[in-house]
C-alpha cells in the first residue's frame, strides 16, 4: 500500500501543493520575484517533509504490512474471541434463535407487501363516503393508519382477550396461533408496535389480557410468509382465518375492503360507557380520524373528546389497579413509603367519570390527581407517567405516529427498489452483509456513550431481531450486556451529528468506510497545511476513501450501496424553526454541497473512489431536509395537518406543541 502511495499519490499531492500555493500567493499582491522565491522555499520545504515522512513510512513497511493482515480479520470475517472474553456476537453463519439470512428474508418480504399495501391505498380514488374520494395521497394513507391501529385495538379485544380467557393455555399452540393470524393491516401496526421494544415490554406487564404476547411470543414471520405470493405480495390468509377474524370482530379482513367501505367507527362513550357510532370524516373536521374530533353521546347528551377517551383508560386502569388493593404499574407507583394512600382507596368508592367530570377531562388536571394520590410524586414522574396515555388503544404510545415514521423506512427502501420481488432471488449475499455488519454495530454500542445512528441495512437486521421479541432482550443482553440504545424519535440535526461520530468510531474501529455513499466520509487531502504536517493521516484517508473493496463482507457491493445511507425513519424535522436555527441548517447544506463539489474534482484526478461523489450526487443530504408549510395547520401532538384535518406525517413536528419532549433530541432508548 505505502509503494502506492509513494508513487502515485505523491506526485499528485505536490502539484496540488504547488496549485494551491501559486494561488495563495498569485492573490496576494506581492511581486513577482518574491512569490516566487517564497514558492520555491515552501516547495523544499514541503518536499523535505514529504520525503522525511515517506522514508518513515518505508522503515516501518514491514510491520505495517503485518498489522493489517492482522487487522483484515476484524473486516473480513467477524471477530475473534477468545475463551475468557464474554458476551460475544455470534458469528454471521451461526446466529442462535433463528436470527438468520431466513429470518431476515421472511421480515424483508414483510416489508415489501406492506409496501404495496401503501402503493395501492395511496393510489385510490374509490371510496363509499364521498368526501374521502377527494383525499391527498398523504391523506389517504393517514386515515388507512387511523383505521389500522383502531382495528388492531379491535383484535386487541375481541380475539386476544376473549381468546386467551376461553382457551387460557390452549391459545399458545402453535395451531391456534396459526389460524388466528389477523389481517395484513394489523400486522403492520404490530410490527411498528415492535420497534419500541422498550414500550412493548412494559405494556406486556401493564395490559396483559390484551398484549399481544398473550398468544404470541414472537411477530410470527415464518407463518406470515407462508401466506404471501412471492411474485404479486398479496397477503389474503386461508379461508378459515377470514372467517375467524370475520366471526370476532364483524369486520372485513381485507384491509383494502375494509378501507374503501368505512363510514363510521364503534366509540365507547367516556362518561356513561356506552358505544355509538360516528363518521370517521365530517365536513366540520369532527370525525374520528379528524383534528378537531368531537362527538355527541346519544344517551347521555355529553361531549366525547379524544383526550378525554385516553384519560378514560387511565381512570380505569386506576380502577383496576384499586380493585386489586395494588398501586404499581411499570412506571406508575401510587403508593407512598406508608403503604397504599388512603386517597388511592377512595378510588374505590368514588365513580370513574365523576373523577374524570372534575378534571374537565383535562391532562393538566390529571397530572394534579396523580400528585394528589401520591404527594411524594414529582411533577416529571406524574408527566412521564401521562405520556404513556397517547393512544385509545391499550398501549404505552401513540401508535399512528409510530405508524408513520415505520413506513417512512418502507419507503426509503422502495426507493432503493430493494423491496421489488425481482431483488428477492438477488439478496442473499445482501442480507449475509446486513448481518456481518449488525454484529458490529451492536459491538461498537457497547462501550459508546452516545447514541449511535444505524445505516439503512443495519435497520433492516436490527428490525428483523425485534421480531423475535421473546429472545431479543436476553441476546442483547448476552452479547454487550444490555439492550442496545435505540432511539423513537429524535431532532434531524442532533441525528446528523450523531450519525457522524457513529461513522468516525466505525472507522477508527475496522478501518473501513461506514457508509459508502459519498457523505459523511472522512475528510480528503484538501489543505495545504494537513499536507506538510500530516501525511501518515493522509494514507489512511487514503486508505478509506481510495479504491474501496466492495467485495468485502462489510462492504454493500456497488448496486446496493444505498443500503449504507443513514436510517432516517425516527428523524424529526421541525416545521418551525426560528432564523437563525434555518440560516444555521443552510450553512450545513452549503458545506456539505461544497464538499461533495471537492470530492468530484478528487474523484477526476484519482484521490478517491469515483462512486462515492457519483452515489451521493444523486441522493437528497441525509437529515437536512426542508419541512413543508403547514399551511392547514398541526395537531395538538405537533404534527402537520392536510387540507382536511387528517395527520400526513410523523417525520415533521411543531417543537413549540409537541407533548413529549423527552424524546426528542437527548432521549434515546
């Protein structure tokens, strides 16, 4: 490599010396026979420099040569342990728990019929209440996920609830889990619901009866490729599981059906208990799916909010946490150091919707009730525990944003074309990388504080071990000791820096390229003072961004190159930034523009691999881009509106009303 270097690259780098230096000193105004005899005096000096370092470099050949063939078996193949070196990742070809190329192929295969579920929604026009005919694309897929994640609520009820109360241990055999496989729709919505590992696990100790981990103890993906058309991606189940689903809910199993024919949605009033139904859309922008949901109760004549239908699920599970003499859910301790409050009691003798009618069904007001039950409760305790009541749904987070940024990773994918069934037969040499460097990943998170920024390959693995919920946990826990940080949501600029020290530990790590797609790459040979001072440094740049090996097991081959772009699926824009913060974002963008431009003009003359500036040429910069205008307005979540009041997107947010802001830049978990 240093016999490379020396002849090629040298010559190279002393006539962009001299490029540099000629203009440096060509604008200075100075005489001619002065810049000339400063020119020839740095020229010496830099060739001195040069050749100091170069004979260095030489003297030191021999040893260098063998520590990289040391080093190539921490690229090449995954590392090696010895005995006493414990936890370990497996190597890539002999993962346990079924973490394999299959495995990975099943959850990519998943993804890709989901992805034409999205296609197909978006693309309809159809519909049985007239106003959805005149829905944006966006739209479209926001009512289809509002109506998703009620179903998915709907089988949280009707099928794991009542079927594991009838059949108790009976519903975890594998036949039974097999014929109650739920709709395309919901599968969805559990799997988003996956990629919070934390949450799903707490809520599987705070709403047992109606976890999905009450039947299943994985997202059962084998049995759910089974079921899809490998050429079209449909998913329809067998016979026996439509009528199933069809005989527990009253609903149609197609989601697409089930779409097109909704009008109206079952509501449980907050007050009185009672069901009605309502329109998911209203011209007044009241319906369900809407913003400004509202509804009359039929029987008891009172307001229906939606907040006010998420505080009602924290007033019952109070009431059941009360009726069982127990204060403490996973995140809500009620009791003080005496024991359970007398006031926690009174629960008991007082009605749920009284409690709630002197909150005004308000979530300020309920933080109060909660330090009122346990005085020694911080306000930050009792707003923790409020932000686990997003959803109507039984679960610890708003499931529809969670959604929607889950498809925003489907969808980088399909611009990709890697969710195509023609790249079915191609991705197995693909998802053998994806999992050699996942392995690594997980490695170089152990002993880094700061939150790390997977690529969009490393993603797909990383999505594909979630599934295995069961098992997950105790590998991460088996191979670096804990559950790796994985962050839900987070600012796109604070992601943009953090992908990039992630990038600089990878690097420094297996000496290799993190991503290969032409940005956040080390910076190359470009100042005249790195020239003279820094030339060993130079050879590894050199090294890193020269002729890359896209051979290596750590290294996506030319086609699929892309998978190495950064993962922006939980990256948060904001759609109201202030002048400075956007003339800060512009400066970002102008510096990374200028740098690309450099590395084209590299690129020509040979300093680094053409297909770095070529891939990245063609892409939009990673986390830095523009929100749209809110011209319709946000939720009181903080996310955009469109034209009719539906949310189109979880990836921008108003900062100034969003409700968690815990998990937005410095919580990553």
């Amino acid at each position: 490599m240093f016999e490379a270097f020396n002849s090629s690259s040298s010559r190279g780098i002393l006539e962009g010396a001299t490029e540099m230096a000629e203009g440096a000193l060509g604008h200075g105004g100075l005489a001619q026979s002065t810049a000339g005899a400063r020119l020839a005096t740095l020229n010496e000096q830099l060739l001195l420099g040069l050749s100091d370092a170069l004979e260095q470099a030489q003297d030191q050949d021999q040893d260098q040569d063998q520590d990289q063939e040391r080093n190539q078996s921490r690229w090449q193949l995954p590392p090696q342990y010895s005995g006493d070196q414990s936890p370990r990742p497996p190597h890539y070809e002999d993962a346990p728990h079924a973490l394999s190329r299959k495995h990975v192929g099943h959850y990519l295969l998943f993804l890709a019929t989901v992805n034409k579920l999205r296609n197909t929604i978006s693309g309809l026009s159809g519909h049985a209440v007239s106003l959805a005919k005149h829905l944006s694309i966006e739209e479209r897929w926001g009512l289809f996920v509002q109506m998703a994640v009620h179903r998915f609520g709907v089988w949280q009820k009707a099928v794991i609830e009542c079927h594991s109360a009838v059949c108790g241990l009976a519903s975890r055999d594998a036949d039974c889990q097999h014929a109650l496989l739920p709709p395309l729709d919901i599968l969805m919505v559990w799997a988003a619901y996956l990629q919070c590992p934390t949450k799903y696990a707490t809520d599987a100790y705070d709403h047992p009866t109606t976890h999905p981990s009450r039947i299943y103890d994985d997202f059962p993906l084998a049995a759910i490729a089974s079921h899809i058309d490998h050429k079209t991606l449909d998913y329809t189940g067998t016979t026996n599981h439509q009528s199933a689903w069809k005989d527990a809910t009253s609903l149609s199993f197609d989601p697409i059906s089930a779409y097109q024919s909704l009008q109206s949605v079952a509501i449980q009033c907050q007050h009185c208990k009672v069901k009605f139904s309502h329109p998911w859309l209203t011209k007044e922008k009241s319906g369900y799916a809407q913003h400004e949901f509202q509804a009359e109760c039929p029987t008891c004549n009172r307001m229906v909010t939606r907040d006010g239908l998420i505080l009602r699920r924290l007033l019952d599970d109070l009431g059941r946490l009360a009726a069982i003499g127990g204060s403490t859910m996973s995140t809500m301790v009620l009791s003080t150091k005496s024991g359970i409050s007398e006031k926690f009691r009174e629960i008991q003798k007082t009605p749920l919707a009284k409690i709630g009618k002197k909150w005004r069904w308000s979530r300020t007001s309920a933080a109060s009730y909660l330090q009122y039950l346990n005085p020694s409760m911080s306000a930050a305790h009792a707003e923790n525990i409020l932000s686990l009541y997003t959803a109507v749904e039984p679960c610890g987070l708003d499931l529809c944003a969670t959604c929607l940024r889950y498809n925003t990773y489907i969808v980088q994918l399909d611009e990709l074309q890697l969710l195509s069934p023609a790249r079915s037969t191609e991705s197995s040499a693909t998802i053998t990388k994806a999992l050699s460097r996942y392995y690594r990943f997980i490695l170089i998170g152990k002993d880094c504080a700061e939150p790390l920024v997977p690529t969009l390959g490393i993603e797909l693995v990383w999505q594909s071990h979630m599934m295995l919920a069961s098992r997950y946990a105790s590998d991460m826990c088996g191979w670096i000791g804990a559950p790796l940080k994985r962050s839900q949501a987070a600012r796109a600029d604070q992601l943009l820096l953090a992908f990039e020290r992630t990038s600089r530990k990878w690097e420094s790590d297996f000496n290799l390229l993190y991503s290969t797609t032409g940005y956040f790459a080390p910076d190359s040979p470009s100042s005249l003072v790195r020239l003279a001072t820094k030339v060993i440094p130079l050879q590894t740049r050199a090294a890193l961004v020269g002729n890359i090996d896209y051979e290596s097991p750590l290294i996506y081959s030319k086609v699929d190159t892309l998978l190495s772009q950064p993962c922006e699926r939980n990256a948060l824009i904001a759609v109201d930034l202030d002048q400075p913060a956007r003339a800060r974002e512009d400066r970002q963008r102008a510096s990374i523009e200028h740098k690309l431009d450099r590395d084209i003009k590299l690129a020509e003359r040979g300093f680094i691999d053409a297909n770095l500036p070529r891939t990245a040429s063609a892409m939009e910069i990673p986390f830095l881009k523009k929100a749209r205008s809110c011209k319709f307005g946000v939720s009181n979540t903080g996310y955009p509106l469109g034209e009719n009041g539906i949310i189109v997107t979880a990836n921008e947010v108003s900062l100034s009303k969003l409700q968690e802001p815990q998990n937005v830049g410095r919580s990553f978990f």
